[in-house]
C-alpha cells in the first residue's frame, strides 16, 4: 500500500506476508459444522502422512517441504487409515480448495496443507474445543470468541461489508463452504469489492510507478501459512513477471522469498529468523539477495532462495547446514504444482485468470 500510494517516500520496500487476499470465513467455516473439527492430536498425525507424501520431492527427506503446491496429498486417504472421519477429511478438502465466482473464475486460492501442527493452524483455523454451537450466530457463544480466522471474518463482515452488527455471518453468509468448491455469489463478490475496494493492494499495476523510478522490493511469505495463503503472494509475483517479462527483469526490482515450514510472519518449527531488512539494504545500495540464510528455534540454517528458485541440497552433508544447500539461478522447480496446487490455485495459469479476470489486465 506505501508503495502505491507514495511511491517516491522510500528506495525499497520489505513486504511480509502481505494480506492481498482475504478468505477467512472459508477457513473456519470448514470446520465449524459438527464433526469437522480436527482434535490437534490428529492434526500431528496428519502432518506425518503429508510429509510421507510431499516431503522428498524436493530431493531430500528432511522433516521441509520446500514447496507444498508441489503435493499431491488426498486427505480422503486418511479417512481408509482411521486418522479422520469423512466430514474432518472433508473440511480439510475445502480448506485447501480455492475459493471462485460462479463461473469458475478464481478469488482467492487455497491453503498449503504443509505443517498444520506447527505453523499456527492450532488457534487461527481451530482451537482446543470445537464450536459448542454449531449452528448458532456466534457458535463459540459470544462475540470475539473463537479461532482467529472466524473472529475476524465474523467482525469485518459485520462491520465492513454487510455495515450490520446484527447480520449473522455464520448462517447468512452466501458463501458455499464445502469439499466440492468454495463459491462466492457474484452480487456479494460485487458487495465485498465495493466495500472493501480501498483497502486492496493485490493490484500489481498499482506497484509500477514505485518500481519504475526504481524501487526494490523484497517479499516473504511463510510456506505454511495458516492466516493468509501463501499462495496469494505468488500469484502476485507472478502477475507482476507477467507484466515485466518475465522472472529475470522481475528480480531486477522485485523478489518473493517463500519460507518453507513457517505460518503468518513467523512461527513453526523450521527456519524462520532471517534479516530481511539487512538484504533491502545491500540491494539498494549495491548487490540484490540471491539467498537469504533462515534459522531454527533449533539452530538448523537455510538458504531461502528467490522465487521461482527450490533450494537444493548438495547431496552430501548435515541437512542442517545452510552451507549443504544451494540456489541456482537457472531452477524453477517453485512452479511446479501437483494436485494440491492445482486444488488450490497455486499455478501460474490461475494466476493470470485472476489477473484478467479480478483485476482487469487493461484496467489502466
């Protein structure tokens, strides 16, 4: 939004885990109805078939999945395992689905469905009971009261989109939460852009004059991120490559960094402490990052490489060691979607659409 709306203040800009899209009524509203809660003893089991699922695509099974579009995890096979039930492996389903219009055309994409009990899903989606009251106005019995995702969509509904403290979110909201697609009706589309159109900044024609005059950004996103989907970012990146030729000439000005293992700003137990604001300012003045080295609560260190680059393991040595692991200019392996990616809408392809579809890629 700074650099927006004044792009002359700074010579660059730190950008984490930006809210450009906003579906938090789908993410708890996915597991508000009876028998969808997920205890959080389960969600550590889900959490070992995932990473038995998606953890070695990126080269070495090490506890990180690098890029969770890449998995192709069906969390139905959980329900023939007795890990959930079909209405929680149902919920889950719809989590990590994307949320369109009527016709199909993207709004905003799925979740990761990468480290569910230990990036913050445990109080932003649920918390340690499920909703005593499922089908009442407040199900947690009073406002404010819930899992962060449902508060904040149950009070920003209310009191900017419907401007009505009495609207009841949870049983008249027109959204179709489910497994088989999330969809939101057009006239409330239409509603929620009009109310809340000021405040957007998913727009990457809006960054141009901050970029053209030469402004740096750099962009993270956690990996895992349970609050705001990662996925948002990159499709964000991936408009503005759309619209400067490419990731080469992109990078010039702009680099997305996505922190595998991390939830909303922080969290989780992968490397997640890293200086973002050292890197802006060794690019402003002289060389852009490559690689921004990221540690763990336990010490373990890791090259974050610059979007659409995986770091690679050398094949040899601690997987612990920033030092065993490298990024390569020339890798794309960040583009690479499988089921859940497509689910989600974490392709490039879906990137586009929302890009001609949402936005308007000749609205100014």
């Amino acid at each position: 939004m700074e650099g927006e709306h004044y792009p002359v203040d700074y010579d660059g800009l730190v950008v984490g885990d930006a809210g450009l899209g906003n579906a938090h009524f789908r993410e708890a509203k996915a597991f508000i109805p009876t028998l969808a809660y997920i205890p959080y003893s389960t969600l550590a089991q889900v959490d070992t078939a995932v990473k038995a699922s998606c953890d070695a695509l990126d080269g070495v099974a090490d506890g990180l999945i690098q890029n969770p579009a890449r998995c192709s995890f069906a969390p139905s096979s959980l329900v023939r395992g007795g890990v959930l039930t079909a209405s929680q492996a149902a919920a889950l389903q719809s989590y990590i689905t994307r949320e369109t219009d009527p016709s199909g055309a993207p709004v905003n994409p799925g979740m990761p469905i990468s480290d569910l009990s230990t990036a913050g899903f445990e109080g932003e989606v649920e918390i340690s009971t499920p909703a005593p009251d499922p089908t009442a106005a407040e199900p947690w019995g009073a406002k404010g009261v819930g899992p962060g995702a449902w508060t904040k969509a149950d009070a920003n509904i209310r009191a900017y989109i419907e401007e009505n403290q009495s609207f009841d979110v949870n049983n008249d909201w027109p959204v179709t939460v489910s497994a088989a697609g999330n969809v939101i009706p057009d006239a409330t589309l239409a509603l929620v852009n009009q109310r809340t159109g000021a405040e957007g900044s998913n727009d990457p024609f809006k960054l141009a004059n901050f970029l053209n005059k030469g402004g740096k950004v750099i962009m993270y996103h956690g990996g895992s991120d349970p609050v705001l989907s990662p996925f948002m970012s990159i499709w964000f990146y991936e408009e503005l490559a759309s619209l400067h030729d490419g990731y080469r000439h992109t990078q010039d000005s702009a680099r997305l960094f996505i922190v595998p293992g991390m939830g909303h700003c922080g969290g989780g137990v992968a490397p997640n402490s890293f200086d973002t604001l050292q890197a802006l300012d060794h690019w402003v003045t002289n060389v852009a990052p490559e690689g921004i080295v990221a540690t763990a609560p336990n010490g373990r260190t890791m090259p974050l490489c610059k979007f659409p680059e995986e770091a690679r393991y050398s094949g040899s040595g601690d997987v612990n060691l920033a030092g065993n692991w490298t990024c390569n200019p020339n890798d794309q392996r960040m583009l690479q979607v499988g089921r859940d990616g497509v689910t989600a809408g974490a392709d490039f392809a879906t990137a586009l659409e929302f890009l001609y579809e949402a936005i308007g890629l000749n609205g100014q």
